[in-house]
C-alpha cells in the first residue's frame, strides 16, 4: 500500500495544505486557551489547539475530538478536507462559542487543568455554547422521529449549508429564515404551565427555539435559518413542553405550505427591483393550520410573509410565524 502512489494528482499536497490552513492569523492561537502557536489539531472539529489543550480532548474520547499532530502524524485526504472546509479556529468558534453566557471567564494559556478540562467538556461534549437553534433535540425530547440526527450533524449540516449551495446529492435554491415570534393560548402540560420550545424541520434539518418557563402566552421573537432543498416539502412546527425528569410532552404541531412563498419570490426574481407590494398569498382552508389568508409581501426589497396558525392534534394553542425567502445566486 503506497501513500505516496495516492497523492499523486493531488492538486496541492495534503501537507501543504494543512500547512497553509495552520498559517492563517487565527489558527495561531489555540481555539480553547489562546496559547500561541498550537501544533495539534482535532481534526472532526476543525481547529488547532495546544498540547495542554490536546490532553483535554483526548480524554473525551474520539468519538467527540480526533486528535492529530499538526508535524508528526499522517493525515488523510478527507481529513484535511474537513479541516479546510470548517475553515479554521474562528469559523469553529463561532459556533462552538457563539453563546457563551456574559462573565463567563474563557481558561487563558496559563489555566490549570481542572479549568481547561471543565471549558472544554462545557463546549465540545456538553455544547453549552451553541447557538440554541443547533442543540440536540433528542435529549430535551424522546420523540424518535428526532432521535436519530446528533448534534455533530447537525452542526456539520448547517455548516455546509451555509457556505455551500450544494451538499452530497442534495441541491438547495435558497434559504428560509423563521422568525418564531409568539404562542398563545397554549395547553397545560405541567401542574399549571407549560414549559414551551418550538421545534422547526424541513428535510433532514431540524432547529429549535429556547425554551420559556410557565408560560402559555410566550414570546420568542427569535430567529432560526433553514436550507431549502430543491425538492422542498411543508415546514413542520412542532411545540413541547419542556420536563426536566421525563420525556418532553407535545403540544401541538403545525404545518406550513412553502409554495406560495418561494413560488412567488421566484416568479418575481429580484424583490430588490420593487416597491413594497403584495405578490403572493396563501389561504385559509379547512386542511390547513391557518387562522386568515396569509400573505406574501416584498417589504423593504425583501420577499416576507407573516401567519397566525392555529396549532393541531391539541386542545388549544396558536402560533404566530414570520418567514423570509432569501434565494442564492442573486
Ligand atoms: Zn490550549
């Protein structure tokens, strides 16, 4: 078996490659501690880290971090792949770090173990700092159809999503932004209140919102980013209240018809190119979660549609949603 026969045609060599990525500004700085010139890497999260920090990561096992000497051990093709493709230590954090909460003391080079070890497991193995929309359905809720997807994918989906317009086989024409904005009048699930998140999925992604304590009248405002695919079905809303000590309870779900939005966008092209005018509408019917015809408007060059929906499959409850088709290539 020669290594050297499968690099041949390479474009530039492996070595090279994570050479050129490890000179990069941010990647000269480990991604947990900060301590200057990191010669380790773990290669399934994509960032550079120091010695110190490598014990850490080593010890979570390497189903969380894949440990690799930058100089001394061999790395395959699709192992550098991935670090090019996370894009370095800033990318990483970004989203690893993207919510550390305010005061919140980050270990510094000089950090002992014990601090270093607890940041670590807190970022990688617990993903404290994740933004909320990418945490891992499956442990607040024990409902399988979401059990299967991890939050590594999830992560990594969203990743590629975002930077690409394609992943694997599937071609995505744009991007929905949901702006969960407020429940009303939801079930009681607890004693007296509910303890209710909103769970987002189209295809294969699935996003949530934060969770709100005892509250039936909640207020998200919050906004979440889904990749569409080119066959797209309906954006599926589910609700649940949080139980600390069992499984999640549903409270209801909704489905949202995405072709009078992305039809009409598409039908207009540009929203840029227009006034503020309505372009598209979706309707009320007796199949169908909505409350009033909802309809498709170019607000500010920007293609929107608000909805008030009635909440299924539960005794009470409704959710108030903004969408907005952002289409690539434009
Ligand atoms: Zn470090």
């Amino acid at each position: 078996m020669s290594k050297h026969q499968l690099e041949v045609g390479r474009p530039a060599s492996g070595k090279r490659r994570l050479k050129d990525l490890l000179l990069q500004k941010d990647n000269r700085f480990c991604a947990d501690c900060g301590a200057p010139d990191p010669k380790w890497a773990s290669a399934n999260i994509g960032v550079f880290i120091c010695l110190k920090c490598c014990g850490v990561h080593r010890s979570l096992g390497t189903h969380i971090s894949k440990v690799l000497s930058v100089t001394l051990d061999d790395w395959s093709g699709d192992e550098i792949d991935a670090m090019v493709e996370v894009g370095g230590n800033s990318s990483a954090n970004a989203i690893n770090e993207a919510f550390i909460p305010e005061g919140y003391a980050k270990p510094g080079p000089d950090a002992s173990h014990d601090e270093r070890a607890q940041f670590i497991r807190a970022k990688y193995e617990l993903q404290e700092f994740l933004k909320p929309g990418l945490q891992i359905v499956s442990l607040q809720s024990g409902k399988s159809s979401l059990q299967s997807s991890s939050s590594r994918k999830i992560v990594d989906s969203f990743q590629s999503n975002s930077s690409h317009h394609s992943e694997g086989m599937v071609e995505f024409i744009g991007l929905l932004k949901v702006k969960v904005i407020k429940g009303t009048n939801l079930a009681i699930r607890d004693m007296m209140s509910s303890d209710p998140y909103v769970v987002l999925t189209l295809g294969q992604q699935t996003v949530r919102t934060t969770t709100i304590k005892s509250n039936l009248n909640p207020v998200w405002n919050e906004e979440q980013m889904l990749s569409v695919p080119h066959h797209y079905g309906p954006l599926k809303l589910q609700v649940f209240d949080h139980d600390t000590f069992s499984s999640d309870d549903i409270m209801g779900e909704a489905e949202v018809d995405l072709q009078p939005l992305i039809q009409s966008a598409m039908a207009f092209g540009d929203a840029g190119m227009f006034g503020s005018m309505q372009i598209g509408k979706w309707l009320k019917s007796h199949d169908n979660a909505l409350v009033n015809d909802s309809t498709v408007n170019i607000v500010d060059g920007r293609v929107k549609q608000e909805m008030s929906l009635k909440l299924q499959n539960v005794e009470s409850g409704g959710l108030d949603l903004e969408l907005e088709w952002m289409p690539l290539d434009q």
